[in-house]
C-alpha cells in the first residue's frame, strides 16, 4: 500500500468505536474523500489537533480496505 499526500480540510467529523474517527477531507486534487483515523480520539494521540473540524493540513494516507477507501498515517 502506498502512501500518498494531501492538502485538504476536514468538513465532518463522527465518533467511530471507542477511539477512533471517521472524517471527510476536502482537497484541491482528489476532491471530497472519507478518512478513518485510528486511535484519534485518544487523549494523548498524535492525530488529535490535525482531525479537528475545520483544520486545514498536510495529510499522510494510504488506501483502505472496500469499505474503507483511505486510512490516516500522519498529519502535519
């Protein structure tokens, strides 16, 4: 799996399980995806500050499974 980086903004956040998020990212080449982020949701995780509402970032994924189409690596 390879891993590609986006610019884009998170327009929507939901709570997914205890720990994680999913999020839709609108971005200037890809236009609008749907993210998982595991564990984001955890108090002291890396991701929490760049899957907030509204953040505009520097996104590192790589493609899901079916029904997931793309997965956080990184944020920046």
């Amino acid at each position: 799996m390879a891993n590609t980086k986006i610019n884009g903004i998170v327009l929507s956040e939901s709570n997914m399980g205890d720990f994680d998020k999913m999020l839709t990212i609108l971005t200037p080449n890809v236009g609008k995806i749907s993210c998982v982020a595991k564990g984001a949701r955890r108090p002291k995780s890396a991701l929490l500050a760049g899957t907030q509402m509204f953040c505009f970032g520097e996104y590192l994924v790589f493609k899901g499974s079916r029904n997931i189409p793309y997965q956080f690596s990184r944020t920046n």
